[in-house]
C-alpha cells in the first residue's frame, strides 16, 4: 500500500495477452493512472508473494486483479497463498474471469475477493473495467488514510 502522493500499484495476474492489453486499455479510458505489475502465471505471483522483500510496505501492491485460469497454479492456488501471506492478506484482490459460474464465485467467498469481474467479449462493456478498477483504488486509498 503506497504512502505519500506515489502512484497506485496494481498487480494484474494474466495469461493472455490480448487480455492483458484489454485491461491496459480499460484503465486508459476510465484515466486510472499507475503503475501495473504484469504476473504471466499463477507461479510467478507466488514466487513473488513469498520473496522475504515483498514483505515491504513499499512493495505491496494497493490492487491485486486475478484471473483464474492460470498455467502452472490455478487462480485459487494464488489466493490461498495471498490470504495466508501476512503481508498480502489485506490486499483487496478483484477476480477477473470469463466464466460467471455461480460454482466458482462460491468456491471464491472464503478469500474476501473485493469484486468479481466477468470478462466481456464486447469491447464497450470490457472497458467498464477500468471504472470498476478506479472505485476499488479510491476505496482502498480511504481504508488506507483512515490507518
């Protein structure tokens, strides 16, 4: 959680290319500027989270955006270790997947997930992302001033 005028980091956990660009998009239209940490697979965010350097107040992210269907540890593998790391665990994390089903979002209500965002495969309704991203920075930001 980033202190002082710095930008809003957000981790953004994504296989897919095209998806990645989408949501660099969204965040372009919706004018949320920060600094966005691409992760390709579910192994390098765990990687990550148990480095003893990401421990560092500086180093976490205020947003973690995670898609769930990820090559080498699944999206519910990276929130296991994300909520029992004692640094990560109070990271909002947003879910953003292409599949609605109301399976997965019960499989997801024990890890506290901030928002669950279907991926849209129409272009105008994908980039409302970006405003969803915006209010859940501009909440985490208040939870944070009020600290």
């Amino acid at each position: 959680m980033n202190h002082g005028v710095c930008m809003p980091t957000i981790f953004l956990v994504e296989d897919n290319a095209t998806d990645v660009e989408l949501f660099r998009l969204a965040l372009r239209e919706a004018c949320v500027a920060c600094d966005l940490l691409v992760f390709e697979d579910g192994g390098e965010i765990i990687d990550h989270i148990l480095q003893p350097e990401s421990a560092l107040s500086s180093a976490l992210p205020d947003l973690i955006v995670l898609d769930l269907n990820l090559p080498k540890c699944s999206g519910l593998e990276v929130l296991q270790v994300v909520r029992a790391s004692p640094f990560f665990a109070k990271v909002p994390v947003a879910v953003l997947s292409s599949s609605s089903s109301p399976r997965e979002r019960a499989k997801l209500s024990a890890f506290n997930i901030r928002e669950f965002i279907v991926k849209s495969p129409d272009l105008e309704e994908y980039l409302t992302v970006g405003s969803i991203v915006n209010t859940l920075l501009t909440e985490a930001a208040s939870v944070e001033t009020r600290k």
